[in-house]
C-alpha cells in the first residue's frame, strides 16, 4: 500500500507542480505527517523531490522526471478519462483506486496527448447528480467498512458473516457464499448463495460483514449477466402486481421511473404506447398512474381500473359544488 501512495505522490507533484504537504495529504487521504516520511522516503531512493522555502513554498520534482505511455491512442485514452470522470468512480468503493489510476495514465501520456486530453476529457460529463428536472439521482448509504469487507470475500473466494436488516425484519446473522457484486440505478447488491439457495442482499442493509478463514462453495466460473437476468424474473413474480397501461409517449418515462419493471412495449397510433409494467402492490400502482392524469389509461387489471375509479369518483364528488 505505501509503494501505490508513493507512486500516487509523484504523480501529482509531476501533474500539478509545487504542492504543500498539506495539500498532499488531503489528496492521499493520510496525515500530513505520513506524508513527510514519503519525501524522505523517495529522496533517499533516489527520487527528486525539492522542498521550496518560504510563504508560498512546497514540494516539486526536478522538471523532465517522467516516463511515457505509448501503446494508447488518442480516443483510449480519452475513454478512460471519461469514465473515470463520472460517478462511476464510487462503484463497490473503489473511488481512491480509481483516481490513483487516472493520475497514472495521465502521467504516462506523451505530452501532447495530455495537453489535448486534459481539455478534451473537461469537455464530457457522465452521469450527473441531479438530471434537468432537478432530480437527484438515488444514492445508499452503506455502514463502514462493509464495502471492502464484502468485495474482499468476493474476489478472495471466502465465507462471509453478515449482520442483515431485511425490511420488516430483525436483525439477524447470516453466513453465506458470495458470488460476485451487481449495482444498478445506485444501488449495490451482494449475490451469494446460502445453504444451497440463491439470496440477494442490499449492501446499504448490511449493517457489519466479516470474511472468513474457509472457502466459500460457490461455482468456479461466473455469469453475473444471467445470474442477475434470473434472479430479476423470480423477484419480480413473488408479490408484485402486473399492469398493462396505455399512455402518452411524452409521459411515458415518468411511468418508468415509478414501475419496477417493463415487461414489454408496443407503439399505438396518436403518439401513444402500451406497456406491460409491474408494481409493487396495488397501492404503489394507484399512486403511479394517478398521477400521469387522463395521459394513461389502465387497461388490466380490473382491480386496478375499479380503485382508480373509486378514487377519481371520490374527488368528483367532494368538488362538484
């Protein structure tokens, strides 16, 4: 670990100049003194690194002390700049990892690949926090240590102890098999298997994790892709309620955001599309298609149509004076 920070200290003195010690340490998320033992550390192999005097002093490298990278063209290089630019960078923890790497590639770029890329790479944005309705994208909030604890025991090939919180439930242990890690639409899930059966588990409700000294009984190869693909259909056939609903195509992302899945989709006349959807209850399907107005009409189920009906005469009737 200190071979990777001293590596990552070069680097940003190559990238950014003069740099202050403390300036160095919030950057390497260590102390500051920490910091100062690196210098010494690479001056004394060798490495060098001045210290400025004064005011506005700090630590810089003898101009010229780089090597350069020249198996990456142009366009690859920009793609890992791009992707390192968006919120990417906080997937299963690795955002530190991640930003080491791109100071590593940056500084390996010949010079004129990084001149243009550095404005090149400001020019592209990925994934923002809030879309143009100001809408914030969801975040988890996920206990300490638990990310790296959980993505050791699944690249380690090791039992893990959870202590999970499932909704509507208590507290309780649980040992199980990790296969591999999935995040979607913000969220992190932990596939494992225990006692023999497929389980999911939401990182943000895990509330402590702990590797294990034996292996894990899991299979060897791993297709995330089709585990995930199977493990969705069979969620979302355990208590959730279908609908089939006609809408205005302008409206019809709302409809998505609030629907837990889409089964299927069929173009209408008139600007309109069908959608094969699914919900949570009954409850979560009233409130989702109520709120799109006369733009969508439930076709099925009947259930469905007859609460909204219910509802809609309801409000006539407390309005109609």
């Amino acid at each position: 670990m200190r071979a990777d920070r001293l590596v990552s200290l070069v680097l940003l003195l190559r990238q950014r100049g003069r740099m202050t010690a403390d300036q160095l340490a919030g950057e390497l998320e260590v102390s500051t003194r920490t910091v100062l033992r690196d210098i010494d550390a690479l001056s004394v192999a060798g490495v060098p690194v001045y210290a400025d005097r004064g005011r506005h002093g700090g630590y810089s490298l003898l101009p010229g002390f780089r090597t350069e990278l020249t198996g990456l063209n142009h366009d690859e290089a920009l793609a890992l700049l791009t992707a390192g630019s968006g919120r990417g960078e906080k997937v299963f923890g690795l955002s530190a990892p991640l930003a080491s790497a791109m100071r590593k590639v940056v500084d390996a770029l010949p010079e004129g690949h990084r001149v243009s890329l550095g404005d090149a790479a400001e020019r592209f944005l990925v994934e923002p926090e809030t879309d143009l309705l100001s809408r914030r994208d969801p975040t988890e909030d996920i206990a300490d240590g638990v990310m790296s604890e959980v993505r050791s025991a699944v690249l380690t090939g090791r039992r893990l102890r959870l202590d999970y919180a499932a909704p509507g439930e208590t507290q309780s242990p649980r040992t199980v098999d990790p296969i591999g890690l999935v995040t979607v639409r913000g969220h992190t899930y932990l596939l494992a298997i225990k006692s023999g059966d497929d389980r999911t588990y939401r990182l943000s409700r895990i509330l402590s994790a702990e590797t294990l000294p034996e292996p894990a009984q899991r299979p060897a190869q791993v297709d995330l892709d089709r585990i995930w693909a199977e493990r969705t259909v069979h969620f979302l056939s355990e208590d959730h309620i279908p609908v089939t609903v006609r809408i205005k195509t302008s409206r019809r992302e709302e409809l998505l955001e609030t629907a837990c899945a889409v089964r299927a989709e069929e173009p209408e006349p008139d600007e309109w599309v069908r959608l094969d959807v699914t919900f949570e209850d009954l409850r979560h399907a009233v409130w989702a298609v109520w709120g799109l107005d006369t733009d969508a009409e439930v076709l099925a189920p009947e259930l469905l149509r007859q609460a909204l009906y219910v509802r809609a005469d309801a409000l006539a009737t407390r309005y109609r004076s």
